[in-house]
C-alpha cells in the first residue's frame, strides 16, 4: 500500500485529513516551500484504499495503491 502527496499541486485545504474514515493523515508539522502544511501519512496500516481521500481532493494531489500498481 502506498500513498503519493504531491506537495506541488496540494493546497493544505485537509478535505483528505477531514474524511479520511481510519484517520490516516494528519497536517504537517512544518510548513512546506509553498508554505502549505501538506498532509502526511501517520497511520499508514489503517488505510483501506477506500479513496475517499482521493475524491475529495479538488487538486487532484493525492494518489492510493497497492505496492506493483499505480494508484
């Protein structure tokens, strides 16, 4: 399983952090270039690749898959 954040086109709105079901992201701790705080993966063993994240990201910055594929 893994979980791409693209820093580039993240906003640091948190809609994935919001409703993400088994809480798997949280904020940064630090802001990032662009002076976002961009999600980060805590609890990458509870992730379902359900994709909401995925959908709710209105920038498209963030990718689920399983290991082989793309996400």
């Amino acid at each position: 399983m893994r979980i791409e954040i693209n820093e580039i086109f993240c906003t640091g709105c948190a809609l994935c952090i919001e409703f993400c079901p088994t809480k798997v992201l949280e904020p940064a701790q630090e802001l990032n270039q662009r002076g976002v705080y961009v999600p980060t993966v805590v609890r990458l063993d509870k992730c379902t690749a359900c994709k909401i994240c995925e959908l709710y990201c209105p920038n498209f910055a963030i990718a689920i898959g399983k290991d082989g594929q793309d996400g």
